[in-house]
C-alpha cells in the first residue's frame, strides 16, 4: 500500500513536473477550462492559416511579418497568464481575476503592433505618449509572462540588458555608453522589429509553431509508442537491448518534439523502466534516457528552434543546416550507442530471448532484401517522380498527392492485419520482445508525413513553414481519419465511435500543440530584448574586447570560455533563448578573433557550437531540468543522473572543439565521394575510440597507459592536419604585390586567402585574415574586381583603394585605404590523411593489449 502510494506520488510529481516545463499547470473546470481550450485551438488555427497560399487565394486575412509577430505573441502572453500560475501557492483549479486582467491587457499590448499598424508607420520614428506606455507596459508584463513560463533566469538576463540600456552612462568606464532616452529605447524595443519583434520572434512565428504542432499531432495518433516499440522489437535481444532502444527511440522522437524533457517523458517512462528491468542500475538507465534525447534536438530534419533561427542569422537555407549538422549528430548517436553496449558488456548483460530466431540465411536474406528494396523503391520515387513532372506539368502536384493518398489507405489496411499495438506495463516482472513483423506493420503509415515534410523541404525546396504546413495538413488528415480506417477494414464496425475518437485527438493535439508553444513564444520575444540591447549600446564591440582581453587573444580559450557560458546560461534558459543570448554576443567575437590569429570559422560551425553547448546545458547538474525529469521516473538521484549523464555526453562536447578546427565534419570543403566517405568512417572511427578511451572499457577494462594512445588516436584521426602541419605547412606565404598573377593562376570559382590590416570604425588598428571569393576564370584583374574591391599596387605595398558596397571585401569587413600584406596559397604537400596509418598501428597494439589480457581471462574463467 505505502509503495504504491509512494510511486502514485512519484508520478503525479512527474506529470507536474512535465506540465510546468512544457505546456502550463493550471487545468480548471467549467468556462476557464473550456477557454484554455479554445484559445489555444484558435493560435493553431491562425498559425495554419498565416502559413497557408490561402490568404493570398481569397485575397483575406494576408498577414504581413510584423502583423503576424504581433498576433502570435498577443496569444503566447495570453496563455502565458492564463496557463501558468504566478506562483507555486496560487490556485491551479481557476484562474484569479487578476491574471486574466493582465493577460487581456498583455494581448493588446502584443497585438498594438497589429491594430495600429498604418498609424505606427506613419508616424515612424515619432511616438505618441500612448504608443511608449503600452511599449513600456508590454515591455513589464512580457517579462512576467518569461518569469512564469521559463522561470526567473531569462527574465533576469533581459532585465540586466533593460538596465544597461538606459543606466549606461552610470557603467563603468570599460563598457559605458552614452545611454538611451525612455522614448527611445521603448520605440527601439517594442515599436520596431529590432527587438522583441525581431528575427527570433519571426522565426518562431514562421517556422516554429508549425513544426511543433506537427510533433504534438503525430504523437497524438500513437507515433511516440509506435516508434518506440519498434525500436524495442528491432534491437531488444541485443546485449543491453532496452538502452539500445533507447537511443534510437530517442533519436526518432527528436522528429516528434525539439524539447529534451519532452523527449525524456516520452520515451522514458517506457524505456526507463525496461533498462533497470534488465539490469541497468538506476542512475545509468536515467542517464542513457537524458543523452538520448538531449541529442533528440541535434538529429536532422527537425533540431528544435534554434535550427531555425540559424536560417535567419547565418544567412543559409535550411536544407545547409541539414547538411552541416548531420554528420556529427549521427556520429554522436552511433558513439552513444555503443557507450551503452559497453556498459552492457560490462555489467554481464544478456539479450532478451526473440519469439522467433532468424536462421542466418533468413538473417541476411532479410538484410540484403531491405536495402535492395529500398534501392528499388528510392529509384521508383526519384525517376517515378521526375517522369510525373514531365508527363503532367503543373497538375504532377495534385497526382503525387493522390499517389500519397493511395499509399496512406495502403499501408492502413496493411496496418489492419496486425493487432492494435499495446504499450509495455513497467510494472510487470515479466518482460516479452515484441515481434517484429507485426510491430513494424501496425504503423508504417506514421512515415508519410514524415516524408511529405522531407520531401517538401529537399526536393521541393519549400520554405520550412511551407514545409510544415503540408505536413501538418496530411497528419490533421491521418489524425482524424486512421481510427476508422482501422476499424472500417478490421470489421469491427465501431466506425462512428473511432471517427468521435479522430476528432477529439485533433482538437486534444492542435491545443496541446499551442500551448507546447506558449515558453518558446514568450522566450523568442523576451530574448529579443536582449537583442535589442545589443544593437541599441554597441555593447558587442565592447563585449569583442573584453573577450579578447580576457582570453589573451587565444581561439582555445576563447572557445572554452563561450561553452562555459552557454553552459551556464542553459541552466535556465531554453535552448532557444540561450542561443539567441550567447550567438548574438558570441559568434562575432569567434569569427573575428579566430581572422586575426590566421583561422578561417565559417559562421555556420560558430552557430552550431554554440547551439551544442546550449543543448548540453539540459543534463549539466546541478540544474539540468531534463536529469530531473529523468530522475523521477528512474527514482534515482537527480544529481548523479545528472553528472553520469553530463559523463555519457563527453563525446557530444568534444564535436564543436572538432568540427571548429576541422569544418570537413560539416561537410565543408568535401568535394569528392571519396573525401565523403573517408570524412564519415575516420570520424565514427575516431569517436568509437574516443569513447572507449572515456568510459574506461573495451574488452577488458582499460589501463591509464592505454587510454592515453587512444586520446591520441581519437584526436588524430579526427583532426590529421594538426601533426601534418608541422612538417608541411598547409600555406605559404608570398608576397603581397603578386595578386594580381595568383588570383590569374589560382582555379576556377576558388578563394584567394589574404592577410590584412587596417583601423576600423573605431580607430583601432586590425589585423586578420580574410578569404574572398575570385569567380570564375578570368584576367587577373577581373578576378580581383569580382571581390569587390580596387587596389593600388605601389612597388611592394598594395592598398585597397575602393570597395563595392555590398560585395564580397565590403562584407569581410575590408575599407578603403587597407594593406594588402600577405598572401597564403596552398602548400604542394602529400595528403593529411596519411596521419590515419601511425593511428591505426597504435590502435592496433591497443586492440593487441586487450584481447591478450581478455584471453587470460577466459581461460582462467574456463579452469575455473
């Protein structure tokens, strides 16, 4: 009785717990609950039509971007009041008059924007005293709504930047500013789009929501559990085989939900309980679940929020993000599940008995079966598709939507064949594989819209809230629909019941989805502020000095520095906030110092860093919010779950060190397949060891002299050009007044790498390394004229005279009256990647060493 009651509590403290973070604790009866509903329905449906062609049909209801900003945080504030209480001891079962005054006047303080919108733009630049005291009161309840959606430490940072803001003049010497008026800092705040209406909130409005009602609608249809079991079916005999399935679960639920507690409740309560079932001591069955899903939001196609802004601040499409991002989260999930393997080996563990053990035949059988079937159905979708467009025109669309439509009803009946599929008990001692066949029958029709949005954003080429948009539509449809499908070809003839049932999952998920979005909404606009702050102070230029000072101009130090204080900020922050917060401070200060010591960091490999640390920050104790939740379903201790999980995560914190030095792990700089291929195997190689040297085993546990080699060689094969570099220099050096010959000789559409040096805007004396872009092949002249810059070559010094505005030089921060001093060229020099074979050698004596010593050990095991 007392340990049912224990665990009863234990679960009503998750669920809290889960409600908090995600989507608001406050659930009343009557009226109010029926308008948390409503509400929430109406953002999902705004949303749906903002990101519609729809308006621009019936030309009614076109939102601009601004209106639309407007609009979505006049909602997000609403709920924020109405869904979040103002403290721990105010009423969850109503909602105080107080709160829904402050959430009516926070609404029209959001949509002042919308409604007034002719009127603020006539007037642009000359506010009324009406328009700064709604600035300034949205301003006061948008922190309110941050500090009870987020908690205080977000709406604390933007209040610092509100402070530094107008206190500037009272700031000490070494970041003061002369300081911004009340008029001034209200109108740049709230009644333009440098602030809280800027590109952060944008980009939530755009994109965001729709990809998070998506996730909240496919799990609302059961694709959370479907993924779940299979990865279970799939993977369970396998040594450790519910923590196997963990990660990928994890992985595949990174499609449903870009929130890591999110992903820890999803999948956890099914694969938490399954670990220790089979032998994982509590705090590593919580820890696997916490670096699973922290790294749910690195898995491409769907990274969370701030993949997105990465779209408007790097100035890329989203498909790049993809394609930089991909490689080192696949290689950080390939590297986790072996983690998990050798902790399985460790402990002793054995698979779970399979229902039905393929014979080897039937084993490769299947194997070579599947991917000859993907093949064939790869090519029938590619050319089957092309021909479609030729054949049809502009109406292929409306044919491949039916084609889809067919294969949806398809794979229902298909699904039909198979009983309904039933969530594991984690309460039953016993514990029985699901079978595979049937397992991966029931819910094969989950990946259609999963490949509907992939399709629209590769093939396509739609905007990723038109994407979104598509997707979201085909999942209401399926939503709605896949019940009485079901029971349609089953005969169970409940059909008017199952179509009840259809409805009431959309109305459940389109409102879940909404108020999933309510802490990101507020989080987007409040991060904003800071923004602002930013570009209002001229801060960052102080903030580039500071760092600078403090690191003594080294990149290393300069990185560790900026993970430390993503780290830090990430213990309260969202993902989201957190990322907007370090890169707006941040990745300048990199890019520019990294110029100056002679590193070329493309802006995409900052961003990405940033966002990795950002992510980390959930399982790093001691306020890692994702560990906790975890913890509780583990019942194990939030700190130590914490750190083990903080410990499995090693290999995630050392991608960005790499990939900064080595941009080929973004796939930047590959140019052949077999670039492709030796960039992919050396890095799953080099992070395989890296994570046998961290977690202390191979075969037999490791000795302090072996994991040094394997640091070595982890090191090595991830980063080759480093030995490489000291007995062939990667550049030479020639002199500056051969430009004019090498931008003639250097290839086609290839950069010329200078060093120059010059005073900036505010008279300081800059020296750095810059790469512009020659074209194609031309005079040498006409490819120094395709950089957007003139020069004058005087003897041996060369200045730039003149720079295009806008062009290549202007945007690599090059002036009028620079020098030239230097240039690099590649140096003629065997491949780097010959550093692989001292590496593999030492590995090899590595390898030799363990299986000695694991030899003796089951020999002495077998006397035994």
């Amino acid at each position: 009785m007392t340990a049912s009651k224990e665990a009863t509590t234990t679960d009503d403290d998750l669920q809290q717990m889960i409600a908090e973070s995600d989507s608001g604790s406050r659930m009343p009866k009557g009226l109010p609950g029926a308008m948390l509903l409503l509400v929430p329905i109406l953002w999902s449906l705004f949303q749906l039509w903002y990101s519609s062609p729809l308006p621009f049909i019936f030309r009614f209801g076109v939102f601009n971007d601004t209106e639309a900003r407007a609009v979505h945080l006049a909602f997000a504030i609403f709920l924020s009041y109405t869904a979040y209480p103002a403290l721990t001891s105010s009423p969850r079962d109503y909602i105080p008059w107080q709160d829904w005054l402050f959430a009516l006047v926070g609404c029209f303080c959001a949509s002042y924007l919308y409604l007034f919108y002719t009127e603020l733009a006539n007037r642009s630049g000359a506010p009324t005293q009406l328009d700064l005291w709604v600035a300034a009161a949205g301003m006061v309840l948008l922190l309110e709504a941050t500090r009870r959606a987020l908690g205080p430490p977000l709406m604390v940072v933007a209040t610092i930047f509100l402070i530094y803001t107008f206190a500037g003049a009272y700031m000490p010497d070494v970041i003061a500013h002369k300081g911004a008026s009340f008029a001034k800092g209200m109108s740049h705040f709230w009644l333009t789009t440098e602030g809280v209406f800027g590109v952060a909130l944008g980009v939530s409005t755009n994109f965001v929501f729709l990809f998070v009602l998506f996730g909240a609608l496919l799990d609302r249809a059961g694709a959370g559990n479907y993924f779940i079991q299979v990865a279970f079916s799939l993977l369970g005999h396998y040594r450790g085989g519910p923590a196997k399935a963990a990660v990928v679960s994890s992985g595949l639920s990174g499609i449903i939900s870009g929130s890591s507690i999110a992903n820890v409740v999803t999948t956890g309560t099914f694969t938490i309980p399954l670990m220790k079932r089979v032998g994982f001591p509590a705090t590593k069955a919580g820890a696997i679940e916490v670096a699973a899903s922290t790294n749910g939001q690195l898995t491409p196609p769907i990274m969370g929020a701030a993949a997105f802004l990465m779209v408007e601040y790097v100035g890329i499409s989203y498909i790049e993000v993809i394609k930089h991002a991909i490689l080192p989260a696949g290689i950080s999930y390939v590297a986790l599940f072996y983690i998990v393997h050798l902790e399985a080996v460790k402990a002793g563990m054995q698979g779970l008995p399979r229902p039905f053990k393929p014979t080897l035949a039937q084993s490769l059988m299947n194997f070579f079966g599947t991917i000859f079937g993907l093949c064939v159905l790869t090519g029938i979708v590619y050319y089957g598709i092309g021909w479609t467009k030729d054949m049809f025109g502009s109406t292929a669309t409306y044919v491949l939507g039916f084609a889809v439509l067919l294969a949806y009803i398809g794979l229902v009946r298909y699904a039909a064949t198979v009983p309904e599929l039933k969530a594991d008990d984690p309460k039953s001692e016993t514990l029985e594989m699901p079978p595979v066949g049937p397992t991966v029958k029931s819910g094969l029709y989950f990946l259609l819209p999963i490949v509907v949005l992939v399709w629209c954003l590769t093939v396509e080429r739609f905007s990723p809230g038109l994407s979104a948009f598509w997707a979201t539509i085909f999942m209401i449809f399926i939503v709605v629909s896949h019940r009485p499908l079901l029971a349609l070809f089953r005969h169970e003839g409940q059909i008017t019941q199952a179509v009840t049932n259809g409805f009431h999952d959309l109305v459940q998920g389109m409102a879940s989805g909404a108020r999933n979005m309510i802490g990101i909404g507020v989080a987007t606009a409040a991060a904003g502020i800071v923004v602002g702050a930013v570009t209002l102070t001229g801060v960052g230029l102080v903030m580039t000095e500071f760092v600078e000072f403090i690191s003594g101009g080294s990149v290393m130090l300069m990185l560790i520095f900026t993970a430390i204080i993503s780290l830090i900020l990430g213990m309260g922050l969202p993902t989201t906030a957190n990322y907007i917060v370090v890169s707006t401070l941040m990745a300048p200060v990199i890019v520019a110092l990294g110029a100056q010591n002679g590193l070329i960091v493309p802006l995409i490999a900052v961003h990405l860093f940033v966002f990795y640390f950002g992510i980390l920050a959930d399982d790093t104790p001691p306020v890692g919010l994702a560990a906790f939740a975890a913890a509780a379903i583990a019942q194990s201790d939030p700190i130590r779950t914490g750190i083990q999980g903080f410990i499995y995560d090693i290999r995630t914190a050392i991608l960005p060190f790499m990939f900064i030095f080595n941009t080929q792990l973004l796939l930047i700089g590959v140019h052949t397949i077999f670039e492709l291929v030796l960039t992919v195997v050396s890095a799953l190689a080099a992070m395989l060891v890296f994570a046998i040297a961290t977690q202390g085993f191979w075969f037999v546990r490791t000795r302090w002299y072996e994991v040094v080699p394997l640091l070595l060689i982890a090191f090595t094969l991830f980063r080759p050009g480093f030995w490489w570099e000291f007995p062939y220099p990667e550049l030479a050096s020639k002199p500056a007044h051969q430009i004019v010959e090498i931008a003639e000789q250097l290839p086609e559409e290839a950069d010329i790498r200078l060093r120059v040096s010059g005073e900036n805007l505010d008279g300081k004396q800059i020296e750095k390394i810059v790469m512009l872009p020659l074209g194609p092949k031309a005079s040498g002249e006409e490819r120094i004229a395709h950089t957007g810059m003139e020069l004058l070559i005087e003897g041996d010094s060369v200045t730039i005279d003149a720079v295009d505005f806008g062009g290549p030089a202007n945007k690599s921060g090059l002036d009028f009256d620079w020098q030239i001093t230097e240039i690099q060229t590649p140096n003629e020099r065997p491949p780097k990647q010959l550093m692989f074979i001292p590496a593999l050698l030492l590995l090899a004596g590595v390898f030799l060493s363990q299986r000695r010593r694991y030899n003796k050990q089951q020999s002495a095991l077998q006397h035994a």
